[in-house]
C-alpha cells in the first residue's frame, strides 16, 4: 500500500474529540493510541491535551487530529467551560471533519450516567451535521469489577440512544485491546462523511463493535 509521508499538505485532517467524566481512562487510550504507551499512574488531564497520529486509510493518507477534554473541568464546570469554550465549536463543525468519541469506565457505569449533562449537545451536533459519535467503554480487562451484564446492556442502549451514539465499543488501554481499532473507526467514519460513501459494517469481524447505523469503518490501514 502506498503511503504519503513527509507530506503533510497532501493528508487528509480529521478532527477527534475525546471526553468523559475524570478516570475513565482517555489519557490512556490517547497515548496507547499515539505513543503505545501505558502508564500505572493516574494524573488528571487540567484543561485539555493534545495529540497528532498519521494513518493510512484506504490508500489516503491521513493526520488526526486528537483532542482529549479533561473530565475534571467537565464535572466542575459542565456547560460553561467545556460545551461554549471547547466541545460546541468542534462538535458543530460544518467541515464534517470531526468524530466524538465518548468514554466512560465499564467498572464503574455512573460515569456514563454523568455524560448527561452533554445530551442536548451531542443530539445538536448529531441532528444538524450528523457527527459521528462512539461511545467507548473502556478498563474491559476489570472482569472482575464489571457490572451485571444485563444491567450494563440496558444502560448502553440507553444511553446510546440518548446521547445519539452511531457505534459502541469495548477498550482496555492497560492491554491495548480494541485501542487501535476504535481510533480507525471513528476516523473511518469520519473519512466516509467527507466521501460521501456507505461503508458497510462487515469491515472489521470484531464482536466488540455495534453499529445502530450501518456505517462501519474501511477497508484498509495503515498506521504510521
């Protein structure tokens, strides 16, 4: 496969913004993701962090842009800081270049019931740009700690309803495990608005991806 490096005025940019209540774990997909880095140590995100990753999708190259919003700043000053300074400027772009990716913890399903508070912004940006949304559940490893799986079935198609989620996915950032392939997707997506194309869902044959929508990711990548 052909890949465009050193050539960054010729990628493609896709914007992807990150956000969940604080320790759920975004810094760590953010740079498993980047670097193929995991660190034990917890240390909150203040303000936001940033993050470039050069991909190679379906023989286009592409710079993703990766915004994580620091779950502090979202649980202390949820509308003001992070809905009119940061999040509704991105979500609400006309340029189709942007995916969200919401996380939550899956040993610990309140942080997902505490991304109400973005409700009306995620169904805003769906409803006027269809922007792609993912709603990540990550620390799948924490057996162990998980809810009832009926209980967490129910909240997630809850919740992806509510917070208009097109695909949701299982991650664990500790054992790089559907890291990668939840990045691709929601960069996929993305790539498929601005194409204008329906990529079909069969792309990736991975159980831990549903879809509501029938968009799936591509048919080919490689990161750089």
């Amino acid at each position: 496969m052909a890949q465009s490096e050193n050539h960054d005025d010729q990628k493609r940019i896709i914007k992807v913004i990150l956000f969940g209540v604080e320790n759920v774990g975004k810094t760590s997909l953010l740079n498993r993701f980047t670097f193929n880095h995991f660190n034990e140590s917890y240390a909150a995100t203040m303000g936001f962090d940033f993050a470039t990753k050069h991909i190679t999708l379906d023989d286009c190259g592409i710079k993703c842009y990766l915004w994580e919003m620091s779950g502090h700043s979202m649980r202390f000053h949820p509308r003001y800081y992070a809905c009119r300074h940061f999040l509704r400027p991105m979500a609400m772009s006309s340029q189709r270049d942007t995916g969200i990716m919401v996380v939550y913890d899956k040993t610990n399903m309140s942080s997902l019931e505490e991304m109400e508070y973005y409700e009306d912004l995620l169904c805003e940006s769906k409803q006027k740009y269809d922007t792609p949304i993912m709603l990540v559940g990550n620390k799948c490893d924490k057996l162990e700690a998980r809810y009832d799986k009926e209980v967490e079935e129910r909240l997630i198609r809850q919740y992806m309803e509510r917070l208009s989620c097109d695909v949701v996915m299982e991650t664990s950032a500790k054992y790089d495990q559907n890291v990668e392939e939840a990045f691709v997707t929601i960069t996929a997506m993305c790539k498929a608005r601005l194409d204008k194309i329906y990529v079909p869902d069969t792309a990736i044959p991975n159980k831990s991806v549903h879809s509501r929508t029938g968009i799936g990711p591509f048919d080919s990548c490689t990161i750089q």
